[in-house]
C-alpha cells in the first residue's frame, strides 16, 4: 500500500468542496471534551426547553468515534447561505409582512448540502484508492446527527464562537451553514485556536427581543424566539408575545445586527432562493394557506418542522402585533375551530386589537 499523500489530500479537498459552493474547509482532531463539559452544565440548568433529543444520545455529541467507529478527524466545511433579498432589517420593521429566517426561506439545507456532501466524499474515496488505500471510511453529517459542530468547526479554524453562540468568520460573518465528514484518515492538523473578536461588543445581548441571551456566550432556549416558533409545539408563554412582532418562524435579529455581518458573502446557489416569495409576504395572506396549500409550498422546505398548527399558532401572535388590517377580526374568527391550541392564540391576537 502507497502511503497517502494527505498534504496533497487535504489541497484537493479544499479545492473540490470549493468547485461544490462551499466557502471554506478545515481539519480537527477529534477531542470536544472541554465542549461536552460546557453541554452538560447547560442542560443541567434546564435551558434546552423540551429539547429533549438534547439529551437523549449520551456522551456522543462530544465523542465522535461513536457516532462512527475509527473516527480519527474531521473535515468541517461552511457555506455561505446569504441571499440578496430586501434588507433582514426591512423585513422586521414591516409588521404587516412575515419574517422568516433567512435559511429557511429555500429549499432544506440539509437535502442541498447533502447532495454535495456525497460528491466530496466520492472524489476523496476516489483518490484513496488510486494510490491503492481502499480502507477510507467515513460518516456524512449536515445538522443531522449528535455532534458539536460549532465547537468542531471552530477546532477546524473556520472562526470563533460569539456571545450570541453561533460561529462567526472574520471575513464572512456568521450567515452560513455547518456540515461534517467524520473519517478514519488522520488529516487533523495543529490549528492555532480562532482569536475572539467579539470584544467588548454586546449588540446581540441588547438587539435580543425576547432577552435570550442571557449573558455573553449563554443563551436560554426556552427564550429563544427560535425554539418557540420552531422547536415548541405547546403554547407560546404570553410574555414572549409582543416581542416576537411579526417574527413567524425562526429569528435572525442577532445576526443581522452583528457587526460581523458587514462582511457577510452571498451565495447564488439557487436551492438557497426564497421561495414562494416567503422574503416578502403578507401575514394575511399566509395565515389563509389550507393546510393543502402549507404542504404543498413548504415541500422540501425546513418550515414543514414546524407544523400547520404550529405555522397558525406563530402567524396569529403576528396578527396581534400588527396595526389594525382590513377584515382582520373576520379572518381571524374563521380560523378557531382548528385546535384549542390555535384558538388560545387567536383569541389573544382579537384582544390585542380590542384593546386598541
């Protein structure tokens, strides 16, 4: 067996998953104890909400080798997701129209990165076994399977992890998407930990509408207007109600008023589009969707996560937010009956305008 040129290895990744649209690669080891320590006392304190799979696969998430056996490094890669849309700031000072997260307005992410995934991973096993090493193994992971992926890709140097908890580049900002090969190939290489930069910056803690970012570098879920359009099947607790505004799935405020983000890339990858015209629509006109019509346009869409009930309960607490719209009470009024999950929401958006 020829001995693996993994310098060379490693040029050729970087330049494959480059030719596949993704902005940057890096190479980890495989240690994220430190990360697991820091998991663990956050789930202790009850801030995963009913996050339950956040707890549910044991020390996995901090210890590779058991989502795949002989797992010795890991290839991080990033891709840019930032579509030139009407301005995030726009959207969220235009009450009468839903603002939904800026991934989730295209196709899913993960079916997109997937896809591009499986390429790289062919070219890499193709390389191998030319120079007569047929033993590659490795396991795909694109927000899919129990592992800490911003403490992986900060390892790998792709950036630092901000106080508002998610991962931030230098050059890039923070609007793009994280995916993994896990594999038996030892390209690790000794990267020089991402300095921080967020410096004494604290404009996530204060943009924050719901306060979830309960101090730097820590952010309680359960607060998280994310989780509770998202993740939260139940009742959304009336004191996240007015600041919610019109955020109807998901939330991106301390991204968008990052600093970071000025240097943020767009990618014209076409699965990233907004669809539907989903950057821009009136909440009136989506709280009228049958559930028919949901199916069909959230179809491959990550907003299926959330549910029709939960697509209504999360548009009627927007209704309740906004000025006064015509027909608005009698639109509302058709919709009770679906669910008393829906009606509790209905009818707090009604109050909010009798009191009006």
């Amino acid at each position: 067996m020829k001995q693996l040129n993994l310098n060379q290895l490693r040029n050729n990744i970087s330049n494959w998953a480059s030719d596949l649209g993704f902005a940057e690669v890096g190479f980890s080891d495989t240690d994220l104890k430190a990360d697991g320590k820091k998991l663990r006392s956050w789930l202790a304190k009850g801030m995963h909400g009913e996050m339950e799979y956040m707890t549910s696969h044991g020390d996995m998430r901090w210890n590779p080798a058991k989502l795949k056996s002989g797992t010795r490094s890991i290839i991080s890669l990033r891709i840019n997701y930032l579509e030139k849309t009407p301005a995030p700031r726009d959207t969220i000072r235009t009450e009468n129209k839903g603002s939904i997260s800026k991934y989730a307005q295209g196709r899913d992410y993960h079916k997109t990165i997937r896809a591009k995934l499986k390429i790289l991973e062919k070219k890499i096993r193709i390389f191998c076994e030319g120079n007569n090493y047929y033993n590659f193994e490795s396991r795909l992971v694109t927000d899919s399977a129990p592992i800490l992926e911003k403490a992986v890709a900060q390892k790998a140097g792709l950036g630092w992890i901000g106080k508002n908890t998610l991962l931030i580049n230098k050059e890039a900002g923070s609007w793009f998407f994280l995916a993994e090969i896990l594999t038996n190939l030892p390209l690790a290489k000794n990267n020089l930990p991402e300095k921080n930069l967020c410096g004494d910056c604290k404009a996530c803690l204060k943009i924050c509408p719901t306060k979830a970012i309960i101090e730097p570098y820590v952010l309680d879920a359960k607060k998280c207007i994310s989780y509770l359009t998202i993740e939260n099947k139940g009742t959304i607790p009336e004191e996240y109600r007015k600041p919610m505004g019109n955020r109807i799935f998901g939330c991106d405020d301390c991204q968008i008023f990052c600093p970071w983000n000025r240097y943020a890339n767009q990618n014209k990858e076409k699965d990233f589009k907004p669809r539907h015209g989903l950057q821009n629509e009136e909440l009136i006109n989506l709280f009228q969707w049958s559930e028919n019509e949901f199916e069909r346009k959230t179809a491959g869409s990550a907003i299926r996560r959330t549910g029709y009930q939960g697509w209504l309960r999360n548009i009627a607490v927007a209704l309740g937010n906004t000025k006064s719209l015509p027909n608005l009470t009698q639109i509302l009024l058709a919709r009770k009956g679906y669910s008393q999950l829906l009606d509790e929401h209905i009818n707090w958006a009604l109050e909010q305008h009798t009191r009006i």
